[in-house]
C-alpha cells in the first residue's frame, strides 16, 4: 500500500458511514429514530418480549430500552403487557400499527440498500455477502470471547485490574 491509499478499514468505514447515511434518509418518512427502528425490529422478529431481553437485544442499558419504549408506546407502535408467564414481569410487543411501520421501514431500507449495492455484480454481492457474514461470525465469537476473558469467578473485571495469577491487567476495549 503507498501513502495516501485507503485501507481497507477506511473503505469499511466509508461505506459503514454511506450505509448509515441511507438509512437516517430512509427512516426520515416515518419520523423515527435509528434506536426506535432497531427496537421495532427485534419486536418484529421476536415478538412480544421482557424489557431486560429487549435491551440485550440491543445492546443497551435496560433504562435507555424502557425509554426507546416509552416513546414507541407514546405514538401506538408498541405496547406494555403482562407476563403470562411470570406476572412480576411485564412484555413488550408490536401493536398493529408498530407492525405495519416495521414491513414498510424494512421495505424503504431494502430498497435503499439494493440502490447501494447495484453497482454490484451477482458474484461480487454474492461474495461480499459471504465475506460479511463471515466477519460479523468472527465479531460475535470475539465478542463472546472478550466477556469470557473479562469475567472470572468473580465476575467481569475493570480495565487495568491486575488478573488473579497472571499478573496482568486487562485491557480497554
């Protein structure tokens, strides 16, 4: 590579920032957030489901899933429901209206992705298809293995503790 090159981790990049651009583009219609959108979706492929497994789902503290819901909630997309399972614990589910959102929002990014990637030939979408899902399997055994790396018996640990017998500290990720 000479100076001046994209890496290839910039070239990712750009087309992560491109992709991320489309889709704020694509959600503008309907007037909902990327976070509102990703919760709509896990909603939509899962189903009615606890707060706290919403927000593994995405990633995110169990109060920031109670206030992407409240606001969900607030404009009729979803709805709060009793566990019939466990009458402490509380659903969240899709009303119509969040599911009829959830089909068109999904149809707009299709959309706006096949305009992306129509440059594309079938063997290099193909291919990179495959490569990317590749990455994204090797990014989640990573990720299953930095929590396993992080926690011992007594649980995860703090960046720059020195590890129980290694003499080591962990490192920031």
């Amino acid at each position: 590579m000479t100076d001046g090159e994209e890496t290839l981790g910039e070239a990712f990049w750009a087309v992560a920032r491109l992709m991320r651009s489309r889709s704020k583009q694509a959600l503008a219609p309907w007037d909902v957030t990327p976070s509102q959108f990703r919760a709509v979706g896990v909603l939509a492929r899962h189903g009615p489901v606890r707060l706290s497994a919403l927000a593994e789902h995405l990633r995110i503290a169990p109060r920031s899933a109670t206030e992407v819901v409240d606001d969900l909630e607030g404009r009729g997309l979803a709805a709060r429901s009793p566990d019939p399972a466990d009458r402490r614990a509380t659903l969240v589910g899709l009303t119509p209206k969040g599911a009829d959102l959830a089909r068109e929002i999904r149809a707009a990014r299709h959309a706006e992705s096949e305009s992306l990637f129509a440059g594309l030939d079938e063997r290099d979408r193909a291919d990179l298809a495959r490569i990317l899902r590749r990455l994204r399997a090797a990014g989640a055994d990573a990720d299953t293995d930095t929590e396993a790396d992080r926690s011992g018996p007594s649980g995860p640990s703090v960046p720059g503790e020195v590890q129980p017998g290694t003499g080591t500290g962990t490192s920031a990720s």
